[in-house]
C-alpha cells in the first residue's frame, strides 16, 4: 500500500521533531481520485516535512509527484498528467480558534489522516479539463481539422435554405 509513509501521525510529535517523511502510495489505495482517473494505476512520490514555521505555528510542507492515467477531454483518448504538486499547510487543532485561515488542515486528538491529506491535495491539483498539452498528441485536434476541412470544401451555408424560398420577383418596394 504506502512505502515509508503511516496512515495517520502524532502532530505535535512530528512538528517538534522536525520530522520528514519520504515514500511512495499506490493510487488504487486512494478510492477518491479514482473518479478523476481513466485507470489508477501507479504511484505518488510523496516528499513530507513537519516543522515550525516563523510564525511559530505548526506546518506541514512538501510535494507530490506522479504520473495520472486521466481521459483527454478533446479526443476521449488515454493521456498521462505529470502532476506535481507543492504544498503548504498549517496545521491547526480542532479546539483553536483559527479554523477559518485558508491554506490550514483541522487535526483531531493529536492525529493526522496522512492519507486522507495526500488525497485532497492530489484531487486538488488535477487540471478541470484535461487535455494533451501537445496538440499534435491529440486525436481530437486531427479530427477537428478534418470536419473544419470537411465545412470548408462544402462551403455549406444555414441561410440558403432561405434563398431558395425567396420569390424571383425584382420588384422592390
């Protein structure tokens, strides 16, 4: 499932301990993001370090790196999304009283879902539309080309329909 990387860790153990973590998730142990996948397949490279920050505040920083198996959205065909992902988050307790702050994470009883975390900050850095970054990869953008030749070569018109139906009288009025 998960190589050098617990399900859960003691915050404030690791922030005092300064502690880093590195090691590797299976996708197919993250059910969440299986939805924005076209196959979950491989596995997160995760880069973890907890520490006090200079706000003297508990902070949890690192990156994920992966290689996603998602569906192009302009051709449906299989695409691979390098994702790379930083993150920065402050941890605060349930029972504080700055649970509003934007980029922080809630713990409860000294215990951090470690891969709950990597999970939302994966699902997070998924692209809304994923497409090949390379057009000349694309499917979508040969067949595209083609219908766009295809209407050019026709040169089809929606109002001529309307000439047809226009009398032949020259008068005008």
């Amino acid at each position: 499932m998960s190589s050098g990387l617990p399900v859960h860790i003691q915050v404030k153990k690791a922030v005092a301990n300064a502690i880093g973590l590195e090691g590797e998730l299976n996708i197919s142990s993250l059910t969440r993001l299986h939805t924005s996948l076209l196959k979950p397949e491989g596995k997160v490279s995760v880069k973890l370090d907890f520490n006090r920050g200079e706000d003297k505040r508990a902070w949890l920083r690192g990156s994920l790196r992966a290689d996603l198996i998602m569906q192009c959205q302009r051709c449906m065909g299989e695409m691979i999304y390098p994702l790379n992902a930083e993150l920065a988050l402050k941890l605060v307790n349930s029972d504080s009283d700055s649970k509003d702050e934007d980029e922080s994470i809630e713990f409860v009883d000294d215990q951090l879902l470690l891969h709950e975390v990597i999970e939302d900050e994966l699902i997070l850095a998924l692209p809304v539309v994923p497409m090949h970054e390379n057009v000349e990869e694309c499917d979508g953008s040969q067949m595209l080309q083609e219908y766009m030749k295809q209407d050019a070569d026709n040169e089809r018109n929606p109002f001529a329909v309307l000439k047809q139906l226009k009398p032949n009288s020259t008068s005008t009025r």
